[in-house]
C-alpha cells in the first residue's frame, strides 16, 4: 500500500469521525446505520486519535477546542477532538483552563 492510498482511507475515515460526532449516536447505532465494522472503526478512531495527539505535542500547541457556555449554565463544557468531554466550573479563569486542557492533553 503506498502512502496516498493510506492517506485517502485517513481522509475517508476522518470524514465518517466526523459524521458520528455530529449523529449523536453511539458507535454501535451509527456502525449499523452505515454498514461499518466495529471493529474497523475503533482501530482509525484510535489510529487517527494517536495522530492527532503526536501532532499537537511536536507542534507544543493545543489542538482545537469547542468550548460552550449556555447563557443559563453555570459550567463550561470542553469537548476535545478526541471526543472525550470535560466540564468546569464558569468561574475558573483562563490560565486555569490552560492548565487542565495541557494535562488532559498529556493523557
């Protein structure tokens, strides 16, 4: 397999990570509704995760973050592109949130 090959199915399979997140549903439903191996999404999941995180550590910066605040909650909601979610008390400051969102990332 030459390496354009390999990074057409990363291309393929970020796109589907992608669509999942935005389904709201669980890894199972959408592995049905759309006729994929569990076993197949998984490994890329966990294939492309890895990447990412290798990426954001040589580059020492953060990867992208969603960070929401509904007006009426009192917490602020993290969801990393790994999926994993995390939520803070509004009343820590910027400097605090760096220092979780760089431990998190380590993990």
């Amino acid at each position: 397999m030459d390496n354009s090959d390999q990074q057409n199915r990363h291309e393929k399979w970020k796109a589907i990570f992608a669509e999942y997140e935005k389904s709201n549903l669980s890894q199972v439903v959408f592995c049905k509704q759309h006729d994929l191996s569990l076993a197949q999404f998984g490994y890329y999941r966990s294939l492309l995760k890895q990447k990412i995180v290798k990426k954001s550590k040589s580059a020492g910066t953060f990867a992208s973050i969603k960070i929401s605040t509904p007006s009426n909650s009192e917490e602020i909601r993290l969801i990393l592109p790994n999926g994993f979610q995390c939520a803070f008390p509004c009343n820590l400051n910027k400097i605090q949130i760096k220092e979780l969102l760089e431990i998190l990332l380590t993990c």
